[in-house]
C-alpha cells in the first residue's frame, strides 16, 4: 500500500485508532517472519486534568519492527503482505521517524 520499502534495520509505524488488542497481533504475526523482530511502543501516560479522555485513541504510540541483517526479499513481501493486510482493515500505516 502506501509504506516505503525498508531500507533501515529498524522501522516504527502507527495507526493511532489501533486497538492494543490488534496491535499485539500484528506484532505476532510479524514474529513469524524469520529476520524479523517486532515489538510496541506504549503511549507515555502523563496525567493532565484538563485533558478529556479519548476511547477511540489507541494505548500504543507505534509498532518497532527490526529487521535481520540476514532479511531476504522474500521475508521483505511478507512483512509488507501482513502490514498491508491490517492497513486494509483498519486504516493506513503512518511511518515514524
């Protein structure tokens, strides 16, 4: 979809209204990939009283993928298959730098 090629050995990507709930399955699915680690960066709780609590905002700021040094394009068009899969069902990936 619209995710740039990788090109770091590490990647970190948001979809602000993801659930935690399938945040942590895209990081399993990920997993599966061989050379590729994937791990979620939960949202700072600071408290501000003047703040309104949002439901609809997700408890994780982003999705960290590391790649292998070892990473064959094969590997690469999966983890691109498994990102474009949850963009599709739930809103496009914005990349994080």
């Amino acid at each position: 979809m619209g995710l740039p090629a990788i090109q770091n050995q590490t990647q970190k990507l948001s979809c602000p209204r993801l659930p935690l709930a399938v945040y942590r399955e895209v990081s399993a699915h990920l997993r599966q990939v061989t050379e590729v680690e994937a791990s979620l960066i939960v949202r700072p709780t600071q408290h501000d009283p003047q703040a309104k609590f949002d439901y609809y905002q997700s408890q994780v700021a982003a999705l960290q993928i590391q790649y292998g040094e070892a990473i064959t394009d094969k590997e690469k068009a999966r983890v691109t298959e498994i990102l474009d899969y949850y963009a599709q069902r739930y809103s496009p990936w914005e990349v994080i730098s």
